[in-house]
C-alpha cells in the first residue's frame, strides 16, 4: 500500500478560538497560507481536518467517504437544526427523510409559495406607506415567517406573528453566539419545537386537517423505512427545517437591498425585469456575501485521497464561504459581478453557498429553488415595484460574526409602491 504523506498542519492546541476571531475567513486564511485545499487542525477537543475548492467538494459529498452522523456540534442542534432532523441521517435513512422534503419542491409548489409570498409583500407595501422608516432585514422576516406558515400549513394567528417570528430568527442568529444570546436560542429551539410538535399531535388526532400539500401534513404523516410514523418530536424539528429557513432568506434579502444600493449601476441593469438579469444578480448576491461558513461531517471509513490519510471517525468541515470566493474558481472573487453568471457552467461542486452535490443523493438544501425564487421577488420589489429612499446608516457587516448581518439591517425611509 502507498504510504501517506504528511497533511499540512496548523501547529498548537485547540483552535475553536481562532475560528471566533476570524469567522468565515478561519479555512480559507489557512488554505491561502499553507498553499493547500487541505489541513489538519485541533478543533472542539478533537483532531479535525478543514478542506475546500471543487475538489475536495466532491470528496465532502461522496457519501462512501463522509457521514454526518455525530459530526454536527451540540450547540448548533439545540439551536439551529434541533436534533434527530434530516441533517443528521447517512445512507437509506437519509434518503427516505429528503425525499419527504423534496416531495415539497415541485413548480406547482414553488408557484404557490411565490403567489403567497407577494401577497404578503403587498400588504407590507401598503403598511410602509403609512411609516415614515422602515428596517428591511426586520420588515422581510416578517413577511417570510407568515409566508412560511402559510405555505407549510401551519396556522398563524395574527396574535402569534412577532412571538413565532423572534423565535424562528433566534434558531439562526444565535449558534455561534456565547453567553445570554446563546441560551435564548436554545429557549426559542425548546419553545418553537413544542409549538410544532403539539400541532402535529393535533394533525394526527384529527384536531387540525392542513392540506395535503402542505409540510404539516405531508410530515405528520410521513412514514420511516419501518412503515412507522416519524415520532413528534422527529417531524416537528422537519418542519421547523421548513419554517426556520424561509424565514432566514431574509439574511440573503437584506444583503440583496445592500447590493442595490452599494452597485447602482448593476442594479440599473435589472430595470427591464429581464428574468435572467435579474437571477444572475441573486446568484451574485448568494456568492459574495457571507451567510453559511462551514459545514461539518465525520471520516466514514479510512481512506487515502491525493496522497493524505483520512482517518475513520476524523471531524472533516468544508469551506462553503471560501469555495464561494476560491480565485482558482471565480475570476476576482471580490468583486460583485453579477454577469460572471451569464455563461456558469453549473457543476454540482464548483458554487456551493448552500451546499453541494445532489438534492436527491446527498445533503445538498432542500431549499435552493425557494431561495431563488424569494430572492428573485426581493429583488424585483426593490428595483421595479417600490420607491425608496437610503438615508446615511453603518452599512458596514462583519466576517467574523455568524450569521454576517449589515449593521444597520438597511433602514429604508419614505417608502411607497411604484
Ligand atoms: C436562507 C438561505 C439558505 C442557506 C444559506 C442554506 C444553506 C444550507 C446549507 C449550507 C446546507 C447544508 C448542506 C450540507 O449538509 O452539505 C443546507 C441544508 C438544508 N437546507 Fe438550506 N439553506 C437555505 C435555505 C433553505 C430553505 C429555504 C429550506 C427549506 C425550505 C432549506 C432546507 C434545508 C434542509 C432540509 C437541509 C438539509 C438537507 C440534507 O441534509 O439533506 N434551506 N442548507
């Protein structure tokens, strides 16, 4: 057997501090540093090894080589995903699990998610006519959490909106806070899982009869490779997968408003409402701005890979941030260009802010063509269909906070329909 040469390897103990100070930049400084796509590290008490490039994407998504089982760390599952969900599962489990999402995917459903979605926009337009300011991240998590419910099924009274909006937002804001922030997150996790797991025991008891098409439904009733019903709590933190999510586009929608406004003369293109104009703009959007850093798997067996040992058992992350600025990949990475897209020949592994490989095959999101098609009504919103005004505000957002937000969460004043 060949043997293994040596990984390069950042020297000294732990280093969950170094990635806190440095954040999304943490692999890739590295990777620019020691010349490779590939390093070993110390992380979470444990020998990890971080990776990223197209390359080393295809070997993350090869799920002979990877699991995820165990690789997630607690802090994140008792915020950000909940435990036991899709995330977590390797192999026929996981097959069975994503195909309940992907049952949800369908353009019937994504055309009537959209028609929901505007409707609530409008209802907001004619609500900020009325207001003088507005806080578009603030405005728009609002309009996703009621688009959320209503597309999945789950009942929203008005009396619940802000409570169950500041909830679902906490799950993503808080997984890689410290201190009170961190502990309301796992408040609004235990808070938001009892809320869905009672609505889908009323579901199964008959209480509460959501439309078939909807998740509420298609989860409570979805049966494991056993022939047996997902327990409560298992479909519940599915659903909040669902929910959870749409709300958090409002991030990318936020730094879509900011994008506008910084690049005037590439917002100036999208005016002509040229479909493809305006989703080589999302897909920049998605690309340039900093919203998921890593992602984290564990060695299934041990193998070799151009030269390195990869142990069984060995915390692996891959760098979805620095793959999405890798100058081997993206002609001047930092520079918003959205045309760049005109002529993308898509690879499954090559642009991968929401993960890679397949939807079907592997944990690639269950949700990019929502994403897509929110951020594309964003846009459009703000380019065709509103007048606003920007006033001065810290535009300023951080790469080393997770989630990145801009500061200001772009306040925009005088707002009106076009
Ligand atoms: C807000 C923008 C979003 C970002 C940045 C994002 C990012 C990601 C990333 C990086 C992953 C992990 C990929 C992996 O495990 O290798 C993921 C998985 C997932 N996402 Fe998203 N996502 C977004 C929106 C959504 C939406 C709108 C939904 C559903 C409506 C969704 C549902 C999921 C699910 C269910 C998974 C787990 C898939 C699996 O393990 O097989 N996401 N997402």
């Amino acid at each position: 057997m060949t043997k293994a040469r040596s990984m390069p390897r950042e020297k000294g103990l732990e280093k969950g501090p170094s990635v806190l100070r440095e954040g999304y930049l943490y692999i890739l400084n590295r990777r620019k540093s020691f010349q490779s796509d590939v390093f070993e590290t110390r992380l979470l008490g444990q020998k990890a090894i971080c990776m990223g490039g197209e390359e080393a994407t295809k070997l993350f998504y090869d799920p002979e080589k990877f699991i995820r089982e165990g690789a997630m760390p607690k802090r994140v599952q008792k915020t950000l995903t909940g435990e036991k969900g899709v995330q977590s599962l390797d192999g026929d489990k996981h097959a069975n699990r994503k195909a309940m999402f992907m049952s949800l995917m369908s353009s019937e459903e994504l055309d009537r998610l959209s028609a929901i979605l505007e409707k609530k926009w409008e209802n907001a337009l004619d609500k900020w006519g009325n207001s003088k300011e507005i806080v578009l991240y603030e405005e728009v998590q609002n309009i996703l959490s009621r688009t959320a419910c209503e597309w999945a099924g789950v009942p929203l009274p008005e009396n619940q909106v802000k409570k169950r909006t500041n909830q679902l937002v906490k799950l993503f804001e808080t997984p890689a806070t410290i201190g009170p922030a961190h502990w309301q997150g796992r408040h609004a996790r235990n808070e938001a899982d009892e809320w869905v797991e009672e609505l889908i025991e009323k579901v199964r008891n008959g209480e509460l009869e959501p439309p078939e098409n909807t998740a509420l439904f298609a989860f409570s009733w979805h049966k494991d490779l056993n022939g047996e019903l997902l327990p409560f709590e298992t479909a519940a933190v599915d659903v909040l997968n669902i929910l959870r999510p749409i709300t958090a586009i409002s991030i990318y929608c936020c730094f879509t408003g900011l994008a506008v406004h910084q690049y005037p003369e590439e917002a100036e293109k999208l005016r002509s409402g040229d479909k493809n104009k305006l989703q080589q703009f999302v897909q920049e959007v998605r690309r340039f701005y900093p919203f998921f850093p890593f992602q984290a798997a564990k060695v299934k067996e041990d193998f070799i890979w151009n030269g390195y040992e990869f142990k069984k058992g060995t915390l692996t992350l891959l760098d979805i941030y620095g793959s999405c600025h890798d100058p081997k990949v993206w002609d001047n990475p930092e520079l918003f260009h959205p045309e760049r897209f005109s002529d993308w020949r898509e690879s499954p592994f090559s642009f991968i802010p929401q993960g890679g490989g397949t939807y079907m095959g592997g944990h690639r999101c269950a949700g990019e063509y929502i994403t897509l098609r929110v951020m594309h009504t964003c846009l459009d919103y703000l380019v065709n269909k509103m007048i606003y005004e920007v006033p001065e505000q810290d535009f300023s957002y951080s790469v080393v906070n997770m989630p990145s937000i801009p500061k200001s969460k772009m306040i925009l004043t005088n707002v009106k329909r076009k």
